[in-house]
C-alpha cells in the first residue's frame, strides 16, 4: 500500500532522513522505532506532506505522492494521528471530530460519528465539551476518532502512547488492533518498543536517520541489538 524508496528529507543543513526504503503491505501493521531524533516523526510528515522530500519517491498505491499538499493526500485515503494529538483545543469534542470529515461529501459521515462514539463511548458522553480540557488518555480517543472520520485506508500513528498511564496505554493499543482487523492498514511510530512490535507484523528500526535494521517483528523482538537498546538487555 505505501513504499518510500531511497527517500531523503531535513531541515535546512540538517538531513534528518538519509535515503531509507521502507514499505507497508495493505492489511498489516508495520511498527518503526527508535530513539529520539532518530528521525521518526519526520517520516510520518514528509509521507503526508507536511515537509517536502529532498530525493527518492513516495507511492501510495503504486501512485508517485512525494511532495503532493496534505489534503490531496488525505483525500486519497491517509490519515495522520500526530505526535502529541494536536486536539482543537477551544473546540468541543463533536467540532473536532467533525473536522476530521471536513473534506468528505458523502452521506455516511454521521453513522461514522456513530461508529466512534460505540468505540469510545466517553467521547460522546463529552461531545459538547471542549477538546483541551479532557484527560491525556481522552484526547488521544478524539485524535484517533477525528482520523478515522476521513475514512484513511492507511492510518499513521505518531507515539500514540507518549503521556499516558499504562491501563491507557493497554486500551490505546487494543484499539489500534481492532481498526487494523476492521480493515484498516497503520504505520505505526511507538517509543513503547515491546507493545509496537507485541501487535506489529513487520517493523524497522531507525537510527540517526537510517534503517538499521528491519524484519518480522518477531524476529526484531529477538534481535540481540534491540533487545539491548530497546527492551532492556537479554532476559
């Protein structure tokens, strides 16, 4: 469904991707990981246009969308979740997820509303409240709900546990599980390195702007180097 090829991306002087391949089969979840600053976050917005690519192509679909404006790319069926939820803060929880349809003409947008609030019941018991003063754990709910209103075949999720206690972090992680068995593909950035890889299928490790590594999640679960960086040494 995606593949970056050769893709290579910064800020300035600052190359904070360095030609890195990376793809996504329909139906999976692909978990990257890595440290901080390794370059994580920048991938998820370069694939959705918010930083232009200095090289190398991003397909979706087998269609060529390097550098295309964001809500083209939303449009054609991806949808970010961002890192630190970027809730509307002074709009109420209904606004928000209302928002997340805003380029949508059909007439399933309420029965999709429906559909999120049977998936985060608290969300439609505060739908006139507003978004900035629910809890962490509540705002990442509206921040999912709001990119599943645009109805994305594929989901991008940035460090959608960062912040929140682990009975939230359980649930977040169970729900990204179910939209993936409902037919939903995620591309999936997670600090929590033993969750990504406990629900991924395949995953790649970024180090400093380069894939180091990368496989069945099972095997990089395993992997000596991993295991060491990331999930506490060998047990």
């Amino acid at each position: 469904m995606l593949r970056l090829q050769q893709l290579a991306a910064g800020y300035g002087n600052i190359k904070a991707l360095k030609n890195i391949d990376l793809t996504v089969p329909a139906g999976s979840i692909v978990s990257l990981i890595g440290a901080n600053g390794a370059g994580k976050t920048t991938v998820m917005k370069v694939i959705m246009g918010l930083i232009k690519p200095e090289s190398g192509q991003i397909l979706f679909k087998g269609q060529n969308i390097s550098g295309a404006a964001t809500h083209k790319i939303v449009s054609l069926g991806l949808s970010l979740v961002p890192e630190g939820r970027s809730i509307l803060s002074r709009m109420t929880v209904l606004e928000n997820l209302e928002m997340g349809a805003c380029q949508r003409n059909d007439n399933e947008v309420q029965a999709d509303l429906q559909r999120i609030f049977q998936r985060f019941p608290i969300l439609e018991e505060r739908k006139s409240q507003l978004g900035g003063t629910l809890s962490g754990g509540q705002q990442q709910m509206l921040a999912i709900g709001r990119a599943l209103m645009s109805r994305p075949e594929l989901l991008l999720l940035d460090e959608p546990s960062m912040g929140l206690a682990p009975l939230v972090v359980a649930d977040i992680f169970k729900v990204i599980q179910e939209i993936n068995q409902e037919g939903t593909t995620v591309l999936l950035v997670e600090q929590n390195v033993r969750q990504a890889l406990k629900i991924a299928k395949y995953a790649y490790v970024l180090e400093t702007g380069r894939i180091s590594l990368h496989g069945q999640a099972v095997d990089i679960a395993k992997d000596s180097r991993v295991m060491e960086a990331y999930l506490g040494g060998k047990k």
